[in-house]
C-alpha cells in the first residue's frame, strides 16, 4: 500500500516537472504590449482654431492639446528629423495617437512636451528616431511596432488647413490621428482665398470646426474672413478668390446703352458678355496666368450740368444694373462699377451701390478725373483726390467685404497724372481688396508709353496695374499681341473703351 501511494507521488512530480520544462521562465527584459485603449478626442473650443506658433514643436503640442482630450500614450520623434518623423506620422495614424516633437535641449519646449504628455494622462511612449533617455520621463517607454491599435475614438469631423504638411508633420499627423480632414496648402501662402483648394474644403464642409496650421498664418489675413469667403464657393476663373496676383482681367469699359461713352455702351447685356468673353479669349493664350472677362461700368457719369443735387454727376439707377450683375455672375465674369463724382464725395456715392457690391463678382473703381472741387465742373478741369477721402472709401468697401464673408475685390484708381492721386504714397492697402492703379493715356503710344512710365514712377509697392486700349483715340490701337508684348510691366486688367 505504502508503494503504491510513493510511485502516485513520484508520476506527480514527472508531470509537474515536464510541465515546467515545457513552459520557459518569463523573460526579464520583455515588456508586454498594453491593452487597447481609446484617445478621446476634443471638438475644438471655437469654429475656427488658429495654431501659428513660430517653433514646430510648440505648435505640436498645440495641435495634441486642441484636438485631444487624453490618449493612452503618445509617439515621439526628434525635431528636425524628417526621416524620423515620416516613420513617426505612420505610427501615429495607426495608433490613433499624438505626435509630439522632442527638442534636442533642455528647455521650455521640452517642458511643454513633458506638460502635454502628462495632461494627456499618457501611460506609454512609443519614440521613433534618437531621442535622449533623458529627455522623457514618467511614463513607459515602448516600441511602437509592439502597440496593438486601439479602438476608433469618436468626435465631429473637424478640417485641418496646413500651411505645409512636411513642415508642420507632427501637427497633421495628430489631426490626421483624431481624424481630421487634412488640406495640405503646401505652397505656404496663408491667404486662404488664394488657394482653390481652401475653397472647395471649406465650401464642401460649411459647418466643420475649422484648425489652421502654420507659423505663417500669424501673418495671414483675418481668419474668420477668409474662412467665410471660402465658404461661399466662389472663385475666379482659374481658381481661387484673390484677384491679384494669379489672375488677368480684360474689360469692356463703358455707360450701358451710350455709344459714345465706351465700348460696353455699343450692345446690350447679352452682347457684352459674349463680345468680351472673345476678347478675353484672345488674350488667353498669351497669358501665363487665367484671363477674366470684365465689364467695367461707369455707375455714375459726370455731368454736364449741375442736376437737382448741384452735384455734376449722374447717378444710374443700382436697379437698372442689376440685370448686368446677375447676368455677368451666371457667365463667370467679373463686374467693376466705376464712379464719376463730380462734385459729390467717392464715399458717398459707393454707398449708393452697396446691393451691387455685396456680390462677390463686383469691383468698385475711382475716376478721380472727374472729382471736382466746389467751384469746379468737367471737361474744365482735370479732378483729383486725396488719399484720406480714398482711405474713406476702402474702408467703407473693406468692412463691408469682411462682414458679409465676401471675397477680394478689386479696388481699382484711375490715374493718367501723378496730380491726380494726390499724396499716393498715404494710400493704404487693404488686405479684403486689390487695388490697382489703372493709367488711362491715350493718344498716339509713344505718348502712352511716357505715361504709363510716369505714373509708374515712385508708385508703392503691391500694386496692380491696369493698361486702356481706346478703340477710337488710340493711335494705334494695340492688338492684344502687342498690348503683351510692349506694355511693360505686363498689366494686370486690360480694359477698352
């Protein structure tokens, strides 16, 4: 009895022992992967977030901090390692986690890092690329490519426009990682109303938060503007909002149904559009940049009377030109409306035509031949404005644009002498318009010429330029070969009158 419960005992310890054999000890140094976790992402706090720090690490953090509540743990890599942080943004998408940037000194950076990771309540840390032991503590070090994906976080969709995405990897790999919709601007201009694709983001996506990401929005025109102008859809011939530069306007200049005033007054609305969409077609190929066909109409006419407001200015009826706005927007061409004050002030009589110009296809221009001084009256004298009453009216037509979400307008000044636009210098540019000097000589072209150089000259920078072919005072008239070939600058807006 007592040997057969001795070999029970002995058969026990075998199989105890060939079990133990079988299962190695564990291993020290391993380091079991964590379980799945859910980041829970962060709707931004406003419709539109603005991320401009100047250092890209500051700006990681930024974008971790906007767009992320906690994360159970976070990718690293090196600052200013672009081989590093390619690896890096992969691993941050597949893990649906922050990428932050290590700076390569102690610092104030790399105590926001160390911050955000905290604040995140971040349990590992997953470092792509050399970072110093040192740099990072207080949480788990792992390698990445032992992390299991987490679960999907859940959040509003939210709109991310980089500035440039190698630039700013980290910053579009936590978006991408939250599930952001990435723009990639790329060619680092931050005006969004230049970029087509800003526009049609934005137009697609109208109620989406919106984060912008760069160093050089800091410097961008306002985003709550430019976002909105984006928003409603419109762009230019060739793309984008921006009149200038990227764009060539040709106009048909003129007084609807007066001859005699301009070759727009030749034909009626229809007409018009197609005789100056031909024009502009002529120009196309000669241009480097898309042509836009333009009307320019004279809105108010100066007078040879003083009229029942002692102003020597006729003003149209802004209801008689409405069906060449509407008609114009349908056809993808651009209106200006031109204003001939005589007597009157340029700010007051804008404001007659603020329906007209809360469309986004409508420009205003200034003759300041035509503004007279009290005891003056046209084709007497030659007019002319200061730049404080100038100033007055692009301020009206810029916050007008801003409030409404519209975009860029050409701010057109028409100048043939430098006493015309009186201290030009003190003009101010504006960045909800372009303006644009346009020089009206006529006569024979070494004339014209000599002018345009004369008006050109001393002139500020950032100016537009605009060129007049006269059909019947030139001499000759330039065809649009030789208007691209002698005129010099190359104008910017092309207009025959």
């Amino acid at each position: 009895m007592r040997a057969r419960t001795l070999r029970a005992a002995l058969a026990t310890l075998a199989v105890v022992a060939l079990a133990a054999c079988a299962s190695p000890a564990p291993s020290r140094t391993a380091r079991p992967s964590p379980a799945p976790a859910t980041a829970t992402l962060r709707t931004p706090d406003r419709s539109i977030t603005v991320l401009d720090a100047a250092d890209p690490v500051a700006r990681a953090v930024a974008a971790s901090r906007t767009l992320f509540v906690s994360s159970p743990g976070v990718v690293v890599a090196p600052a200013g390692n672009a081989a590093a942080l390619v690896r890096a943004a992969a691993e941050s998408g597949r893990l649906r986690v922050p990428l932050l940037l290590v700076p390569t000194a102690d610092g104030p950076a790399l105590g926001a890092v160390r911050a955000e990771i905290g604040r995140l309540e971040a349990r590992w840390i997953a470092p792509v690329g050399p970072i110093r032991a040192s740099a990072l503590t207080g949480a788990r070090r792992l390698d990445a490519a032992r992390v299991p994906p987490p679960r999907a976080g859940s959040g509003r969709p939210v709109l991310a426009l980089v500035e440039d995405a190698t630039a700013d990897a980290a910053g579009a790999a936590t978006a991408r990682a939250a599930g952001a919709t990435i723009v990639d601007l790329a060619d680092g201009d931050c005006d969004l109303t230049r970029s087509p694709k800003a526009v049609a983001a934005l137009a697609a996506q109208r109620d989406a938060p919106v984060v912008l990401l760069g160093a050089g929005f800091a410097g961008a025109p306002s985003p709550e503007w430019t976002v909105a102008a984006d928003r409603s859809g419109f762009e230019l011939a060739g793309g984008g909002q921006r009149p200038l530069p990227g764009h060539r306007f040709v106009a048909l200049y003129g007084v609807p149904g007066v001859p005699a005033l301009g070759a727009l007054g030749d034909q009626g609305i229809d007409a018009s559009i197609r005789r100056v969409k031909a024009l502009a077609a002529r120009y196309a190929p000669l241009s480097d940049e898309p042509v836009v066909p333009t009307l320019e109409i004279i809105a108010t006419v100066a007078a040879g009377a003083a009229g029942s407001d002692g102003d020597w200015s006729n003003e149209l009826d802004p209801d008689s030109l409405q069906p060449w706005v509407d008609a114009a927007r349908r056809a993808g061409v651009e209106v200006i409306l031109d204003l001939q004050p005589g007597r009157a002030d340029f700010p007051s009589q804008a404001k007659r035509y603020a329906g007209l110009l809360e469309r986004p296809n409508v420009g205003l221009a200034l003759d300041p031949e035509w503004r007279l001084g009290p005891h003056e009256v046209p084709l007497k004298q030659i007019g002319s404005v200061s730049a404080v009453e100038v100033n007055r009216t692009s301020a009206w037509l810029a916050d007008l644009v801003s409030a409404r979400g519209l975009p860029p307008k050409l701010f057109v000044l028409h100048q043939f002498r430098r006493s015309m636009l009186r201290d030009r210098d003190h003009i101010v540019q504006r960045s909800e318009l372009t303006t644009v000097i346009h020089v009206d000589g006529q006569g024979g072209q070494p004339d014209k010429q000599a002018t345009w150089r004369a008006v050109h000259g001393g002139a500020p920078t950032g100016l537009g330029w605009g060129w007049k072919n006269f059909l019947h005072k030139d001499h000759p008239t330039l065809t649009p070969q030789q208007t691209m070939r002698d005129v010099r600058p190359t104008p910017d807006l092309i207009t025959y009158q």
